[in-house]
C-alpha cells in the first residue's frame, strides 16, 4: 500500500481532542501537531487541514452563557453556529502560526492559511431528531441534570468518564467556500479549512445563509472537502495507531489492509463504538470508493508520514 513521491494531495482530519482543552494546552499541543503535518509537506505533499472542535466549542457556548447570565440585559444568548466561527478562528490562529514556523525553521517558504468555512446541511437531516455529537467538557450528573432543566439540554453518559451536552450532528451537503480553498491549495498554500466540520448553514431563500445548532462530524466534513479537492488521500488521525476489530476482547485484531467491503461488512456487526471509531471508518469508506485510486488512512498523529509511506496505520481502499 505505499506510494511513489509525486506530488500528492492529502486532506488530514486532526481530532479536536489533540488540540487540548484550555489556550495554554493548546498553545502546546499544536507544536507537535505542526511538527508532524510539516513532515508530510516536507516530503512534497499537498496539505489540507480540517480538525475537530469538540472541547473547545464547548468551551465558548458555556463562556457565553455566563457572560449572557451575569448581565442578560446587555448580553445575548450566542448561536451554536456562532461559537462554531469562534473556534475556527482561534484554533487556526495557533494552528497555521505553528505550522508556518515549522516550515520555515525548515527552510520551507509555502504560505499558510486558514478560512473561515460554512458548510451547508439539511434542515430536514434526521440527525436534528436525533442529537448525538458530544460537545464541551464533561460534567457529573449532577451539573448535568442542572443543565437539562434550566436550558432544556441534551445530555448523554460518554464513556464511563461523565456526563456531556450533544447536539445534532447533519451530514455535509457542500462546501459553500470549496472555491476559494481550491485556488489556495492549487498556489501551493497549506491550508485549515471546515474546521470543526465547518459552520453549519442551511441555505434559504435567495443568497441568504442561516447558521444552524449543531456541530458536523469534522470526519465527515474532512471527507467531503477531500472529494471536492480530488485529494488522492485522507488521513483520519485518532488516538490508536491502527483500526481494530473486537477491540479490547482476547481476539482483539489490529488491522493495516482494509478493502471498503470488508470494512462495511465489520461496520455492520458492531465492531466500531458509535460517536468514536465508526464515523471514522464510515467516512473513510465513503471517500475511498468516491473514486479509483483513492486511498483512506486511519492512524495516529505521530505515524502520519510512515502511514502514508504504507509502513502503519489502517489504510482503507477499493
């Protein structure tokens, strides 16, 4: 499964969890995340970037709502689409500052950008039924049923480790700023799009575009900017170095050749967690049979540039 050194695109979704919880975890955290982006642009890759926002919007709706509820007068209660925006600002901020000073401590002169990106969804998405995506820290049942009654929030037990606000997750329709990305990336920028699966909009009448309370799967968005840039691969990182089937069972199975109807056959008898792995596999499976050739890599951060040279990582394909 490896490739030749031509010049290639890749379209990596980076988890909102390695970007840490506060601006000073950060701050920190984007150092070794630029670190290994920039080995794959060192290696002549064309890189795109899209990452989570899970924490970190979380963070901004609840910073919000205490400035709204100390002086609610004054202070209006914030859009979820809103906080979205907030978080793809100064996420790229740290990210493409750390990116452009590992590329020149390099001797790599490539510019680097981010854009704010909407993406447009479905206002009749069942996922707006149906609230799924974790969002903001964990809370105890407690804070949790605080939050159900005041504010007629969702919440739901994550894992053993707590309780956490979910919101509706839609399913990217298009890519309302796809045009401006490419041109970018085709004059050799690095560039940090959809992040936190883009601010999600429904397109109404006219030209007028409406933010919407919810937050896009970034693996999903990830996958819809790779197919819109004809990326020849989308790099899916995660916290475990390869996909797994009965993970965590005796017979757990780490796997590195994953062919997209095996993975649809394993997806389908329960072998990936629901809101964890499964959008992952789901989403590298949809990009992988969008066209011949195309290749989907499931790994960690640190494996990125040995998982596109085929030596780890989970690669799935036709």
């Amino acid at each position: 499964m490896g490739i030749d050194k031509k010049k290639q695109r890749v379209v990596i979704a980076l988890g909102g969890n390695a970007l840490g919880n506060t601006l000073p975890e950060q701050m920190i955290a984007v150092k070794k995340t630029a670190a290994a982006i920039v080995d794959l642009i060192e290696d002549g890759n064309e890189v795109v970037i899209a990452h989570g926002n899970g924490p970190q919007v979380g963070m901004i709706q609840n910073a919000m709502s205490e400035l709204t509820k100390s002086n609610p007068e004054k202070y209006i209660p914030c859009p979820l689409s809103v906080c979205v925006a907030m978080s793809q600002g100064y996420i790229g901020y740290d990210l493409q500052n750390a990116l452009r000073e590992e590329m020149l401590d390099r001797g790599i002169n490539t510019g680097c950008t981010t854009i704010l990106t909407q993406v447009e969804v479905d206002a009749h998405d069942p996922a707006f039924e149906n609230p799924t995506k974790p969002i903001g820290a964990f809370m105890t049942k407690e804070e949790a049923d605080k939050l159900v009654k005041e504010k007629d929030y969702k919440v739901v037990e994550d894992a053993g480790r707590g309780y956490r606000r979910v919101v509706a997750s839609p399913k990217p329709k298009s890519i309302i700023e796809i045009d401006t990305i490419r041109n970018l990336v085709e004059n050799d920028y690095v560039v940090v799009a959809c992040g936190g699966g883009g601010i999600p909009v429904f397109v109404t009448e006219g030209h007028h575009l409406k933010g919407a309370a919810a937050v896009i799967d970034k693996d999903f968005a990830a996958e819809k900017l790779a197919e819109d840039l004809d990326a020849d691969f989308l790099i899916i990182l995660t916290a475990v170095e390869k996909v797994a089937i009965n993970f965590g069972k005796p017979n757990e199975t780490w796997l590195s050749d994953l062919p997209v109807e095996q993975a649809k056959e394993y997806a389908e008898a329960g072998h990936f967690a629901p809101g964890s792995m499964l959008p992952k596999v789901q989403a590298a499976v949809k990009f992988a049979e969008s066209k011949k050739g195309r290749t989907a890599l499931i790994t960690l951060l640190e494996k990125a540039k040995e998982g596109i040279a085929g030596q780890t990582g989970t690669h799935i394909h036709q």
